[in-house]
C-alpha cells in the first residue's frame, strides 16, 4: 500500500529505509512475551516479541504486514528497546505518543532516535494508528510482563 500522506523527502527516505530493510524482524528465540496487533482501518498487523531478563528488555523481534508507516515504525521502536528497563521503554512509549499527539518538544528529543522522522504523521489522522501500532502492541506486552500473564492468545 503506498503512503499518500506528505512527509518531508528526508524523512520519507528513513521511513522508507526502515520499510524496505526493517531492524529485528523475524522470530524470537526463547521470547518472554508475544502480542499481535493488528489495525483494521489499514490492513495493519504486527507480532512484537520481547524477552525479559530481570526488569530489562534483553531483545526484541516483531513479524508484520501493512503500510510504510506501521511497518517502519515497530522497526525503529525494535531498534530502540534492547537493553531498556520497562520503566524506559514506558517512558518511549509516552514520548512517542506524545509525537504522534503534535507534541513540537517530542519532535526535538534525541532519545527517539528515527522516530522523530514520523513526526509529519501527526498531521493525518488516520494515520496515526498506524505509527502506534507497534507501541500498542508494546504498551500490552509491558502490562502482561508486570501480571506474569504473558500466555499467548
Ligand atoms: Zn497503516
């Protein structure tokens, strides 16, 4: 599906680059927790796995389909929680949604990395669902590690 949505060329290109050549993607050995998600809206879906040592997040692996947006957007998030405690990865999280949320100081903040190249996406409605798909998935992967129910459906 090709994104109508008009970001800076710059911007596109990291976008595109993630898309194209996604970080992570594949199966997890030996997850700790596996939450698929998917948004209807766009034909979206993600499988975002993690494995939890302790309270940090020793890897992360997503398996997924759909537009530039979702997929490249679980890539960066992927990239980025190796090695974070979940209270950092929460943080991440609220930090990107606040982005998403046309929040111009989480544009500038250096700790999302690639991310702050979906920053135009704040702009299309529609499209924001699909920028936070791979953090929902997050999000519920963070509360099923904290109730020790991380069974998959
Ligand atoms: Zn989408």
């Amino acid at each position: 599906m090709t994104t109508e949505v008009q970001l800076s060329s710059l911007y596109q290109q990291v976008i595109l680059e993630h898309y194209r050549h996604p970080k992570n993607k594949g199966d997890l050995e030996e997850a700790t927790v596996t939450i698929f998600m998917e948004n209807p809206t766009c034909g979206d879906e993600i499988r975002l796995q993690l494995r939890v040592e302790e309270d940090r997040i020793a890897d992360a692996r997503f398996v997924g389909s759909g537009c530039s947006i979702s997929q490249a957007s679980v890539s960066m998030m992927t990239q980025l929680l190796k090695g974070k405690e979940l209270s950092e990865a929460d943080a991440l999280a609220k930090r990107f949604t606040e982005l998403m949320h046309g929040d111009e100081s989480a544009g500038k903040d250096r700790s999302l990395k690639d991310l702050r190249a979906l920053q135009g996406v704040s702009k299309f409605p529609v499209r924001i669902k699909c920028a936070l798909l791979g953090f929902d998935a997050l999000e519920e992967a963070l509360k099923r590690t904290r109730a020790g129910d991380t069974e998959e459906e």
